[in-house]
C-alpha cells in the first residue's frame, strides 16, 4: 500500500515478507521485544481474562509470550502465519506446562479456516501493524467471535503529533526488514463507526502502547 495520507502504512508487508521478518526475529525475538512490550501484553491479557466466556482466539500468538497468563478456566486457540514463531511457542506451552491451549496452527488472520461464531473473544497483541490488510482482519474477526463478544489489539500507534511522529515517519521506510509498520494509524484498523463506540486505554512505557476493546455488535 502506497500513499501519502500519514492515516496509512507507506510500504507493504506481504505475507512472504511477515514469514521472512519473524523467520529471521524467531531466535531473538522474546529478548529484544519481550521486555518492552511486557506491559502492554499483560494488560491485554488481563482485560481477556475478565472478558465473558472460555474459548479466545489469538492471532499472531508468536512465541506464546502471553500464554502463561491467561486463567487456567479459559480455553486458547493461537495462529500465526510463522511456523518458526509457532514452534517457540509450542515448546513454552510443553516447557510451562500449559493446560489449557488447545491449539497453535499455522494460519492467517485475515482469513482462518474457523466456522463463524468460533470465539468468545479474539486478541491481537502487536499484530495490526503487521499484518499485510488491517481491514480484512478486523472483518474476519468480527466473522468468528460470536455477538456481544470482544474483539482487542494491543498496539504501536502512529503519534498525532510532535518528535514521535518525525522518527516514526522515517523509521517506515524500514518496514520490510522491521515486519512491522512504525507508522501505522488507528484509522487503518478502525473504521469511524468502531472509533466512536471502541474503549482506547494507553498503556505504558509512556503511552507508546495502546489497547483498543471493541465488542462485536453484529446481528446474533
Ligand atoms: C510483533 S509479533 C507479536 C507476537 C505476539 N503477539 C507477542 O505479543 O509477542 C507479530 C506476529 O504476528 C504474526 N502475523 C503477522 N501477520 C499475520 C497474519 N496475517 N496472520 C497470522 N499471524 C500474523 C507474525 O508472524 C508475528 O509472529
């Protein structure tokens, strides 16, 4: 996707170049982003785990670092579209003993192979900036959590304003090699109607974070 607008990511990720990115961040990964974004995760997590219902789904679950945190009474399903991410999560659930992950299966989030209505609630913790068409991920979300369930990301967003918004700019030129997008907005997730009605709770380090929850209003 190319465009001036600052609403939107400037240089695409595809899925090939996402499978490339976390081939390359799988080894390193939970020591160069685990500690930054531990809040954040925790936060989202916690918010899950005083959600309504059993069955979530999380997508672009990446090495598990959230797995150990959710209830034992809730039942997770995690994707990816990583097999090299996938494995190290798969290895913390065995090391950690995790009960209660029924699955971690290779596949996108913009378009899964679950049945509508699957999920109590679905999470994307720093994933919506990843993912080659944030719009088509929302709408396959709100496709397998069922009516009044809740749908969260917890993410980077681009800043409105000020130094933040400058290195953002130009640290989206490294996209590609990042596999992720520094200057993504809210508005390339959300539409206006999901804006007005969504709950935006910044978390720390100092706000570089947010966490959206949205609940799923489709037609039962
Ligand atoms: C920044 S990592 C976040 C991992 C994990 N959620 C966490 O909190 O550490 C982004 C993850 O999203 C995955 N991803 C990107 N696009 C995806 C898609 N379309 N479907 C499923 N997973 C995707 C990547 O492979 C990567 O594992």
């Amino acid at each position: 996707m190319t465009t001036s607008s600052h609403q939107h990511p400037r240089s695409a990720l595809d899925a090939e170049s996402v499978r490339q990115a976390y081939r390359r961040w799988a080894r390193i990964y939970d020591t160069v982003f685990g500690g930054i974004s531990a809040f954040g995760r925790r936060r989202a997590v916690e918010a899950v785990n005083n959600l309504p219902g059993k069955n979530v789904l999380e997508v672009g679950v990446g090495t598990g670092l959230a797995l150990p945190a959710y209830r034992a009474d809730k039942r997770i399903t995690g994707i990816d579209l990583s097999e090299d991410m996938l494995e190290r999560a798969r290895e913390r659930v065995v090391r950690e003993e995790l009960c209660n992950v029924d699955a971690l299966e290779v596949m996108d989030a913009e378009s899964t192979r679950f049945p509508d209505n699957s999920f109590d609630t679905a999470v994307a913790m720093f994933v919506a900036s990843v993912v080659p068409n944030p719009a088509r991920l929302l709408a396959e979300l709100k496709r397998v959590v069922k009516p009044g369930g809740h749908i969260l990301f917890v993410n980077h967003f681009l800043a409105p304003g000020g130094a933040r918004l400058m290195v953002e700019r130009a640290m989206a030129r490294a996209s590609r090699s990042l596999g992720w997008h520094p200057d993504f907005a809210m508005e390339s997730l959300l539409p206006p109607r999901d804006l007005e009605r969504c709950t935006i709770q910044p978390v720390p380090p100092a706000g570089l974070f947010t966490l959206v929850t949205l609940s799923n209003d489709k037609p039962a």
